[in-house]
C-alpha cells in the first residue's frame, strides 16, 4: 500500500514562491486518459497531452489503447513508448489492447506485452463476446495483470448519442440506454468471479452499475472501477446543443448522478479518471448528433470537483484527494514520491476558458463556469513540470 505523504521535496528555488495560503496536494493519478498519438496527432500528442495532466495536477496517467498503430503487439506498443520516452513531461504508463486492433476477433499477445504495459484494455470498444472476455481473463489471471473494460454492448445502442432520457426525449434525440452499460458489467462481473482475474470498470454513469459493482464487492469479487467528474455534477437536464456536451457513457439522468454521488461516499466508486479525450475544433463543432464522443478534462478535474462538491459540502476534499491520488494508485500499483506532488491556491476563482488550455483539444462542458483552485506549480520526481508565473509573480 501506498503511504499518505506528508512531507514534499520542495526544491529551494521555488519554495519562497509558496505562501501560507497556498495548498500542496500529492501528484494526482488518472488512470484513463487518451493522448491521440500515435495515429492522431493532430487531435492532441504526448507532449501536449502531459502537459495539461501536469498544469492539471497530474504526475501519473495511463493511456488508452485506441491509437494507430493499436498496442497489440511489442512491435506496435513500441512506436507509442518511444514518443512517450522522448515527450513526455510526466510518468505515461501505457495500456495495451486485449484483441488485435481492438476487433474482439482474436486476443492480442498478451504475454508478450504483459511487462511492458500497465493493464489490458480495449477502451473505446466493448469486447462483445462472451468467450473472448472469459479468454482475456483467464490469460491476465495467469499473467498477474488486469483487465480494464469500457462496457458497451452493441445491439443495445440503436444509433444512440446521447442519454435516453429527459432531454433526448424533449429534442427528438436518438438515446442510449443504460442498461447498454451495465448488463456487459454483470456479465464481465460473472466472467471475474469465474476466472479471478482482478477487473476495472471504466467511466460508469449509471445507477445500476453502481449497484451491481457494490453487490460484487460485498461477495468478494476482484473488481473495482472508476467515473468522471463530468458524471458527478451534471445529468442530462443540463445538456445543450453542443458538441462539448458529448462523450461516451453520456451525462445520465438525475438519479443516475446522486447514485454515482452515493458510490463515492460509501467506497464503491475507487477513482475519479478523467477520460480526457480530445478532438479537433471541426470535428466538436457538428452538434450532438455530428460531433464525436470525448471531453477534455485534466485541466479542470480538480477545479470542478472542488467547486462543486468540496466547496459545497457534498465530499470531503480528503475524500476527493483520495480518489485522485491514493485509491488508483493503490489499484494499479502506481508509485507515489515526495517529488511527486503540485501547488495550489484554492482561494483563486476564475471563468474556465479553454483558449488557456495546454491541451489540443478545446471541447468541455464545463466552459464560462466559475471555479475555484488554480494549480500553480507541479513538480515530477522533484523537477518542475508546470508554473504560473504570473500568478506567482515571476518575472
């Protein structure tokens, strides 16, 4: 186990900047982010992608799998841990796919890749057969590593892209329904219990995977999962007719919301990840229906959650830093060191604007909003990797 940090190698040069007033949280971990490269560079890279984590916050993040070439092979991983080696301003830790090109066809060489990557995943995708899953399982069983599911089964979604819900109902908007993702986590719930194999649920929105993922727990099942801030402070009520709105799961009903709210304060929910996932202005800009799924959202996690649950007495911010710091890197046995760690003043408010943003990607919900708590500095094994100079005063 990890253990909480209360003391930070500050490096002398920038501890006078550090006021009284100001927090220093240990480096956060976002065990679900996309960062495009190789393959869609021009939607975001390695190096842009690590430096929003770390304006963010983030000293950790593992990357999802749906890239060109797909991770399914040493030979293709290689081309993204290169870029990784040469670009990156924090620690990557890269998935690798469970089928070959992420099809469901045909199991990708998880042995091969097994020491090399942090867990398997074919993010993006649902592994649709039965069979396949159980295949997966039981090889990672074997191997000591983890299965990491975006849960999705196909035939229910009938050209969905949004929640079925309030406001696809009231717009005429073709919806997804829920039980799309949480019947392939029973099944995959079932399918862990049967082979042990230790299972991550990524980004759930609905009430039933909440309830299904307590149920296992309580029986012992090897699982654990993780939402997305986005999913903890809005529901379908407050979709507009944008692309920043979209992504996959979509933004639930009400109740769904108050669920997940309730997941994380009784320990079902173990992370909070971000999903940060990217697109170009042109693609964001063809409304619900037109535009790809995927938000960003490494540079405004933090400021969201505290603004809107901390500040607002809904969790406690140990709670919160919890679940961005310890709880992940516990799951995923990601190291945590004094000189991992970023400043913050949480006194300072602003207006979210994405013209400030490091990433390439501009699409957030969260755009106009005022939040509280700006990230000054953040350091990575004791080296700066982000400052504000101007908020700190530096000429």
């Amino acid at each position: 186990m990890i253990e909480k940090i209360k003391e930070f190698d500050i490096p002398e040069e920038y501890a006078k900047y550090i006021k009284d007033s100001y927090t220093i949280f240990p480096g956060f971990c976002d065990v679900h982010v996309h960062f495009r490269e190789p393959g869609f560079s021009y939607k975001e890279t390695i190096k842009t992608g690590s430096m929003a984590a770390a304006r963010g916050g983030y000293t950790d993040v593992c990357t999802m799998p749906n890239l060109n070439p797909v991770p399914d092979s040493v030979e293709h991983l290689k081309v993204q841990q290169d870029i990784i080696d040469r670009d990156a301003v924090i620690s990557v830790y890269p998935y690798a796919a469970i089928t070959v090109d992420e099809k469901g066809e045909k199991l990708a060489d998880l042995e091969a890749l097994s020491d090399k990557v942090i867990a398997f995943s074919d993010d993006g995708h649902g592994v649709q057969s039965d069979e396949m899953m159980k295949a997966a399982m039981t090889k990672s069983k074997a191997l000591g590593k983890m299965i990491v599911a975006h849960c999705e089964v196909n035939e229910l979604l009938k050209g969905g892209y949004i929640h079925d819900g309030v406001y696809a109902k009231e717009h005429n908007h073709k919806g997804i329904c829920s039980a799309s993702e949480y019947e392939q986590i029973k099944r995959d719930i079932e399918l862990s219990r049967e082979t042990g194999c230790a299972y991550h649920v990524c980004h759930i929105s609905a009430k039933e995977s909440v309830e299904a993922i307590r149920k296992a727990k309580a029986e012992g099942v090897n699982i654990t999962c993780e939402t997305a801030p986005h999913y903890l402070v809005m529901c379908d009520e407050d979709l507009k007719e944008e692309g920043r709105y979209k992504m996959n799961p979509p933004l639930r009903g009400r109740e769904d919301k108050e669920a997940l709210l309730e997941g994380i304060l009784d320990g079902t929910i173990d992370a909070i990840a971000t999903d940060h996932a990217p697109h170009s202005a042109e693609e964001k800009s063809k409304g619900l229906s037109g535009s790809p799924f995927g938000i960003v959202g490494l540079e405004t996690a933090f400021p969201v959650l505290y603004t809107k649950l901390v500040k607002t007495g809904i969790v406690s911010l140990e709670k919160i830093i919890d679940l961005l710091v310890y709880s992940p890197r516990n799951r995923f046995d990601i190291p945590l060191t004094n000189g991992d760690f970023s400043v913050w003043d949480l006194e300072d408010s602003y207006e979210v604007d994405p013209t400030e943003f490091l990433t390439m990607g501009r699409a957030t919900p969260f755009e106009g909003e005022t939040v509280y708590g700006r990230c000054l500095m953040t350091f990575k094994n004791g080296k700066l990797v982000y400052i504000d100079e101007g908020r700190l005063g530096i000429k």
